[in-house]
C-alpha cells in the first residue's frame, strides 16, 4: 500500500462528473506487420497479460480514507478483470472518420470506475471509410486517471504497452504480482492520525528546502535575470468559465521537420516555442473571428516534468508549472515566436531559480482535508463564473514520442494524439506530441465553450502555414529580421482579416483535413470533427 502525493491526490480531489481527471489519446493501429497480417481482439488481450508486469499502473486501485482527511493509498486491486479495463467495439459502416470522432468524445467524455484500477483502452474496429487509413487499420481510445500518471509516466506505460520489433516475444520473466487486501476505514483513519501529526515536520522540512530557491529568485529579479510582468496574468476569456459534461476533440499532423525548420528562424529558438507561436497564432483568430480578443496576450500554462532516472517507472506526476504568454496581441508569426522564446526563456529562468522540484515537494505537504473542500467549493459554487478563474487561458503540454516506430500485438502505430482533462475555469487544454517524423497538434475542449472545433483546427492549421511559410521566407532573406516585441493593438483595431467562422450542421458530413504541405500530413492528419450537438457524453 502506498499513499498518493499531494498533486495526484487533487486530481482525485477534482474530480466530478462534468470534469473526469483523465488523459489520454487516440492511436490509430496498421496490422499489416502483424502475424497473419491482421490482429484478433484476443490477440491484444493476451499481448497485454503478457506485458502487465512492466507497468505498475496496470493493476493498481485507489482507496479513499472516509470524509477525505488524508491522500488516497494505492493498493494491488485484488479483483483485477482485464477485460473490465480493455473493450472492444466496432463502428457500422461506412465506417468514417466522422463517425470514429464521435464514438472517441462519447468514451472520453465519461468518467472512470475509481473503485477499479483507473484506466480503460477501448479497441475500435471498422475503419474501413477514412483517407490515409490502411484497410483493416484499427485504432485505440485510451484514458487514464491523472492521479496515476503524468506525461513522462504516461510515455512509460506507453512504452510498456508497445515493443519496438513486432515480432518481440513476450518478456521471460515471472510475473510475481500479488493482490493486496482492500483495508478497512479504521485502518484508514489510524494512517491519517499519524499524518496528521508528523505533516507539521515535513513541512517545515519543504519550507527550509524552499528558501535557498526564493532567496535565488529574489536576488534573480534584483539582477534582472528574470521580470515579474503582467503579461504572466491572463486576461479572462470565453474558455475561462464552468465547463459542461460534453466533450470535442481535434487535431492535425505536420512533417517534424517544418517544425524544426521554423525554429531557426529565431536564435536558441526550442521546439516547443514553435508549438506555443502556432497555438497563439490559432486562439488570436479564432478570438478576432469571434469579436472577443482581449488587447492582453493569453498565456498558456506549461507543465515541466522533474521526474528522475529512477523515477521512470514511478506512477504519478512529478511536474512542476511554468506560465508561457502565448503573443496573442501580435500578428506577426515571426515577431509571435520571437516573444514566446523570450517569456518563455524569463518563465524558466525563473522556474529554474525557485526550483521545479521544490514546486513539486510543496504540493505533497498540503492538507488533504483543505484541498478537497476547496476543489469542491469552487465547483459548487461556479466561481468560474465569478471572475474567480486561474493565472492562465490555457493549457500546452508538450509530450515527446518515440522517434521509431512502435508496434502493440504486432500492429505498428501509425499516429497519436493526445487527450487531456479539463475542469472549472478551463475549458481548452492543447497536447503536442512527436512520434517518428510527425508532430501533432491537438485540443481538448468543452462543446459548450468552442462549439465550432472545426473553425478551430482550420484555425490551428492556417496558424502552422503562416509560421511555416515566414520561416521559409525568413531563411531566403537573412537580413529580415523578427522584432523582439510588438505592442498590443489599439482598442478596436483590427491589424489583421478575420477568418470567416464556419458552421457544420450535425448531418453534414465533415470536410477533409486540410493539406499542410505535404502528402503525408494530410493522409496522416488526426483530426477529430463534429458539428454541435453530434457528440454527448
């Protein structure tokens, strides 16, 4: 038996019908590697009890200690049932795009089981109608409690899940997994009294390791390596409100190397500058489409993982938090991703200074009992609608994925997109990914927030040609510079053509993903669409 950390447990804290605390993605499965050259469901069935070793996620559940006076404990699930965890449906035919979308919103729009190992990978079948897609193709929905993992961890089970050769025997190995016993509330209560006792000393022992870090970041802002600027406070938007129980999701895949390719375009530029110039290229206009960009730039909050080497295989986050403002205020896509290098490179220095780990080590010392009456409260009380909402418009998590092709029961994985949780006062949240020579860009949102999904990915898209298109112009004329910073736009000034917002009826069959320049962003774009009122939970 072993007790959650304080960040895992709020996660369990938040945890409501409208804002299930899961993430996930969906992955889209070729079997033409496979044995036979096609993949039966008991084939993955077996592939998983074969590899379930590897994965301490797997067949772990969660107890609650009564009234919530401590963090959860994570025992063995004595009443562990594979097939409860992995489902097997199939789409009818035609068997579109469409129509995979609408099933993946309807999973991941449902909560977990909490009283059974928090994760569920549903196989669906029948996708015999969508572009790019190899005959036979399958895909995978999957979701699981971020109380269990994070990105890295996440990657991890990923990897356990996955072999690099698809022909890889199963691992030779005993399984020496042994259930546990489900403990009674007074054992639970016996565990939270000695808590409650020594917490005292082990915050004091967070705060002494804390000062250095503060000390640091003080004598930082004196030295100006770094500035506290109100750019770092996002102006409320129209994603910043109580959230409904339904679910849209969307996303697109462009070449990695038009990806690393816009990155030269500014000096000691990251990867992941690019992502967050696309994504505020993409909410400016969709926000000047819709009459409702604020003159202050939108900030996006973006995870940092200080999990160790020997923390790999550990369940749970071991994350810290860093605001990147997002240049929504600026037109120029060059002049964008030159602001968010340079936030972004101050949000770090600054992280850097008061130590991510010791952001991390603070959350586990927070009392339990406070944490959840305070997640409940501000739902309850719809003080998302207050003008009570966080220091951020919205969430970028940037998760690495195998630079190799990986294989699951022989079926090699195509393409990825990730999926993530939302909750009262954030209604938006991006993942970007990289597998092999693709980078995907995808959201998660509340239907009821961003009702057009598809205006968005276009969005996202026009954002991406636009970033792409400079940098290639940019690498013709070195002498064009980009200019490290442009002032916000007078009120009422528009400095750019709004895009026209598209409506979808719900009987209208999407349109195709939109070309990125290449053959292979189209045929392996992984777009979720779905016209209003299509896709309930």
């Amino acid at each position: 038996m072993r007790q959650l950390q304080g960040m895992d447990a709020s996660f369990v804290a938040l945890e409501t019908r409208n804002s299930p605390m899961h993430i996930g993605s969906i992955l889209i499965y070729n079997p033409e590697t496979a044995p036979g050259g096609f993949v039966r469901f008991k084939d993955i069935l077996s592939f998983f009890e074969s590899r379930m070793q590897l994965s301490r996620t797997i067949r772990q559940r969660l107890v609650r200690v009564p009234f919530d006076l401590d963090y959860p404990y994570w025992i063995e699930d004595p009443d562990f049932d594979l097939e409860y965890h992995v489902r097997h449906i199939a789409l009818p035919k035609p068997g579109d795009w469409r129509q995979l979308c609408i099933q993946a919103a309807r999973i991941f729009a449902r909560p977990l089981d909490l009283t059974r190992p928090p994760w569920e990978f549903t196989v669906v079948e029948g996708l015999e109608n969508i572009e790019g897609v190899a005959k036979g193709s399958y895909a995978m929905v999957t979701k699981v409690h971020h109380a269990a993992i994070d990105g890295m961890s996440g990657v991890d089970l990923l990897e356990a899940m996955h072999t690099l050769d698809p022909n890889e025997a199963a691992p030779q190995s005993p399984d020496e997994w042994q259930p546990e016993k489900v403990p009674n509330p007074v054992e639970l209560l016996g565990k939270s009294y000695f808590n409650a006792i020594t917490n005292p000393m082990k915050q004091l022992e967070v705060a002494a390791k804390a000062a250095p870090g503060l000390a640091k970041a003080l004598k930082g802002m004196v030295a100006k390596e770094f500035d506290l600027s109100r750019e770092m406070i996002a102006p409320k938007t129209r994603f910043n409100r109580k959230i409904s129980g339904h679910r849209v999701v969307e996303g697109r895949s462009v070449p990695l190397a038009d990806i690393k390719m816009i990155r030269q375009a500014v000096d000691s530029a990251k990867v992941n500058d690019v992502f967050l110039a696309i994504v505020g290229g993409a909410l400016r206009k969709y926000l000047l489409a819709k009459d409702d960009l604020p003159k202050k730039t939108l900030t996006a909050m973006a995870p940092i993982s200080v999990r160790t080497k020997d923390e790999k295989g550990d369940m749970g986050n071991q994350v810290a938090a860093m605001v990147a403002p997002l240049g929504t205020h600026i037109e120029d896509p060059l002049e964008r991703l030159q602001y968010c290098h340079d936030r972004t490179k101050n949000s770090k220095a600054m992280t850097e200074a008061m130590g991510a780990r010791n952001m991390t080590e603070a959350s586990k010392v927070s009392p339990a009992l406070w944490m959840s009456l305070g997640a409940q409260l501000y739902t309850r009380l719809g003080l998302a609608n207050r003008g009570v909402g966080p220091i951020f418009s919205t969430v970028v998590t940037n998760v690495p994925g195998p630079p190799v092709p990986i294989y699951s029961s022989g079926a090699r994985l195509e393409s990825q997109m990730g999926l993530v949780c939302l909750t009262d006062g954030m209604g938006l949240g991006h993942v970007v990914q990289s597998y092999t020579d693709e980078a995907t860009i995808s959201f998660t949102a509340c239907r009821e927030l961003l009702p057009d999904p598809d205006f968005y990915i276009e969005c996202i898209v026009e954002s991406f040609e636009e970033l792409r298109d400079a940098a290639k112009a940019a690498a013709e004329s070195p002498a064009k510079k980009p200019a490290a910073k442009k002032a916000a736009p007078k009120k009422g000034a528009t400095t750019t053509k709004k895009p026209a917002a598209k409506k979808q009826a719900a009987t209208k069959a999407p349109a195709k993903p939109k070309k990125t320049g290449t053959k292979r962003a189209t045929s392996r774009s992984t777009a979720t669409r779905e016209g209003k009122g299509s896709q309930t939970s």
